[in-house]
C-alpha cells in the first residue's frame, strides 16, 4: 500500500471579508478551510479515501482532484470537531460522492464517520441528516487533554489511526446535567511502515502541556515525538489571548517554535492559516506566500527542527521515506 496525503484546504474560519483590502482578502486565488484526504493506493487503484474535516471550499477540492474524478470514492470522514469551519459542508459532500457513484453505475455503501462524542451530540443537534445519512462511530468519551483514544477501527492492515485529545475551548460543550465544559477536539496519528504523521488543529494556547506532560500525557507525548510530518494549526503569528485576558481558542506560530522544539517533527506543514486575527502587524493580511517566507525565515535564524512549509491546495504530501537507489559497492 502506499499513502498520501492531498490538502483540500488551509485556511482558518472566516476566509474572507467584505469591504477588506488586505493582500490576503485580495488574494485571487480560491480558498477553502482546513482539510486533508488520505489517499491510500493498491498499486495504481486507489483503495481507500479518508477525509479529514469538511468544513467551507472542500468540496470544490475534491472535485478539482483528478484522482477523485476518475474514481469518486469516500469511506471514511474522520471530524476533529464540530465547529462550521470543519463540517460546513459535510453533508454536500457525501451526497455528491454518492450521486457520482450511482451516475457512474458504481456501488453505493455508507460512508463511515469518525466524531468524539460531543461533536456527535453537537452534529445530532445542527445537521442531524447527515448523520442518518452515515455510519456514525462516536468515541463515547470526554477524556482530558493528552489523552490517546482507541485506534479507528479501520480494518487496514498496516495503517494506525490514533485520536489524541486536543484542547479547543471554543468547541467544548456543557454536558447535558450540567457542570464542567467536556472537550471535543481530537487531532490523528497516522501510522505506517514506520512513518509517522501528526493532524493537530484545532488546538487552543492552553495546548503546551508537551513541553512538560502529566504522566497520564506521557503516552501521547511519546507518540507525538519524532513525527516525519506534522500537520499543526497556525491561526495567527503571535497572538496567545483573546481581548479579554483569556486564552486564545487557537496557537500561533510563537508557540508552534515553542512546540516543535520539544515534537523534532522532520517537516512541518502551517495549517489553519488566518489574515484578521493577528492585530495590525506581523500576520494581518498575510498571504500564503507571506507566510512561507517569514516562517522560513524564523526557522533559520532559530536553527529549528527540520523544515516548515505552508502548503497550498492540491498540495500532494506522500508518507513514505525516499527511496534511494542502491548503489553496491565493488570491491
Ligand atoms: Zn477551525
Ligand atoms: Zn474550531
């Protein structure tokens, strides 16, 4: 098998804004909000699609993907919450996948959803159609930040999906009964042949418990070590509070340095990228571009880990080691 990643999306919640003249509202270039298909490839089949988030634009990602054209298939969504920039178009995705596959004469099974519990019951409560419309696994938890869940159950032999919880303030709900706001953010760890891959957004600035992990984090923190690629939320380039005091519900690059420096991810890919929410200065208005160049930047004049990229749409990532070829030595 062999594994691949193509980003359907990068940008944060509100992409654009009427009346802004900033480069990145100005920008011609179509956007959508962050998401990523896995492409899993049986020689030159393509075996499985898992799609990671569905939030505004990604349908349009996927109908721009040749891959997809020439074989519409969906089976798994995996949602790392519930909020509109990540499910906005849930439900029009599977339905045009699903008229494709009938046009086409193709088999039409249900597609399987992945979602921790609270973004079930906040999905159960905003877009209940789409979940009767699929094969709903809830991960029936409320675990604290740090946490490994339960492997998907994705019956493939060599690849591991493994949930990790997130803090995401903005996105816990209340529980039925009342009480303490329960989490529902999940980020993935995708396993294979060796090669490891990290999916964190969306993820609050109360998410630096990896530069010193409880010992109920340790088992998360050692998973999320030494990733080959790493996937991470980059909302804004220093902001780490809301106006009023509290945290800010995303990270910004200041603390991406900080967490890379503990993760030693080998490449690490800016995700979930906004132009408003910085104040006026570094990070308001940037441009996609912007953003590569003063991350490269920062990343040199630090001595950071590896390298960092800011991706684009279509973007195509293969999870695998390059292969060398062998040269043997003569005696
Ligand atoms: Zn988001
Ligand atoms: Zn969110």
């Amino acid at each position: 098998m062999r594994y691949e990643l193509v980003i359907n999306g990068l940008d944060h919640a509100w992409r654009k804004e009427f009346g802004c003249q900033c480069a990145r509202c100005q920008d011609p270039h179509r956007t959508a909000n962050t998401s990523v298909s896995l492409l899993i490839w049986n020689e030159d089949q393509l075996y499985q699609h898992i799609l990671i988030d569905a939030g505004g634009g990604v349908t349009e990602s996927l109908l721009e993907n040749p891959v997809l054209q020439k074989n519409p298939r969906l089976d798994w969504v995996l949602l790392t919450h519930w909020h509109a920039d990540h499910v906005a178009e849930l439900l029009r995705i599977v339905l045009t996948i699903t008229r494709s596959r009938k046009r086409q004469h193709l088999p039409v099974e249900p597609i399987q959803l992945w979602l921790r519990e609270g973004s079930r019951m906040w999905l159960e409560r905003q877009q209940p159609d789409v979940l009767h419309k699929m094969n709903v696994i809830s991960s029936l938890e409320f675990s604290a930040v740090g946490t490994l869940l339960e492997p998907i159950a994705l019956g493939l032999p060599d690849l591991t999906i493994t949930p990790v919880t997130l803090a995401h303030s903005s996105a816990d709900i209340y529980p039925p009964h009342g009480g303490e706001y329960l989490p529902c953010c999940a980020g993935f760890i995708l396993e294979q042949n060796n090669y490891k891959t990290a999916l964190l957004w969306d993820m609050d600035a109360t998410n630096l418990w990896v530069e010193s992990p409880k010992l109920e984090q340790l088992a998360a923190f050692d998973k999320l070590r030494h990733c080959d690629t790493l996937l991470i939320d980059c909302n804004t380039w220093s902001c780490y509070q809301n106006g009023n005091g509290t945290p800010a519900s995303h990270i910004s690059f200041l603390m991406i340095k900080r967490l890379v420096r503990v993760l030693e991810p080998k490449q690490t890919f800016l995700m979930h990228i906004s132009g408003h929410e910085d104040a006026i200065g570094d990070g308001f208005g940037w441009t996609n571009q912007t953003w590569q160049l003063e991350a490269t930047k920062a990343w040199e004049l630090e001595g950071l880990p590896g390298v960092v990229k800011v991706p684009c749409i279509g973007t195509r990532i293969a999870l695998e080691y390059e292969v060398k070829d062998t040269v043997l030595a003569l005696a």
